[in-house]
C-alpha cells in the first residue's frame, strides 16, 4: 500500500475521532497534519521525511489553532448574534407574564413572553432577565424573586 494512501486512512480516522470527542479540538488538527504527510509522500518524500513534517505539522496546528478554536468556544455574551444576544439582558414587562402568555420589550423590540419558572407570575412595568429564547417567545424571570 503505497505511502500516501497509509497517511490519508490516519487523516481520516483522526477526522472522525474529531467529530466524536466535540469541545477538545485535538484531533482535527493532528489530522491536517497527517494529510501534509500524505501530500510529502505523494510527491515522493521518504519515510523519515514523511514523519518529520507529520510532528512538526501536529505540533505547529496544535500550537497555532487549538488556541484560536477554543478561544470561539467561549464566546462573551457581547458578541454573540442573533437570538443567543438576549439571553442575558434586561426586559421591561408590559403585559402580565406567567407560564402562559405576556409581553415584554428587549431593547426597542416587543416580544411575546412566558415565566422561566412554573407558577411565576410577573406583573407590568417589572424588570425582569431573559434566561431563553423559544422560538418567537422570551422565556423571563424576575430576578428579585428568585434571590429571595
């Protein structure tokens, strides 16, 4: 079996094991070092070539990007997009909230609302937390409350 085909079967496999163990981002780039092995070997470097640039790939991905992709992993709240941004941040209730129906304004947005937790009851003009976004609807809290 010819070099090349040999590093392509353990890029693969580390691909896959990647895809199996989310949040280590370990693999992946040992992978793309394997595959820089395989292109050595594909154009015609010897074994002793081929496992130099293998370590010296693996430690230069592992130095260079594992840091960069854990860094994205833990995001601040302040620059996630889209509905994940209001989870987090104040509301202003302007119709009673409980575990049914309510309205409350993000922002300068209204949105529809329901209790983060059974049985809570929020009445309007109320500061409340955003803990989830369902769809179109806040699910809130009354932060004093739940202090209490």
């Amino acid at each position: 079996m010819a070099d090349w085909v040999v590093w392509a079967i353990v890029a693969v496999g580390l691909a896959v094991g990647e895809i199996f163990t989310p949040g280590l981002f370990f693999l992946g780039p040992v992978a793309a070092a394997a595959v820089l092995a395989g292109f050595t070997a594909l154009v015609g470097g010897g074994v002793v070539i081929q496992l130099i640039v293998f370590i010296l790939g693996a430690l230069a991905a592992l130095a260079f990007l594992r840091p960069i992709a854990r860094a994205h992993l833990r995001m601040p709240t302040r620059t996630r997009t889209g509905t994940s941004a209001l989870v987090g941040r104040k509301a202003l209730v302007l119709q009673r909230v409980d575990d049914h129906q309510g309205l409350v304004r993000i922002g300068g947005e209204e949105w529809t609302a329901r209790s983060y937790f059974d049985g809570q009851t929020i009445d309007a003009g109320l500061s409340v937390e955003v803990a989830k976004i369902e769809g179109a609807t806040a699910l809130v809290f009354d932060r004093e409350v739940v202090a209490q």
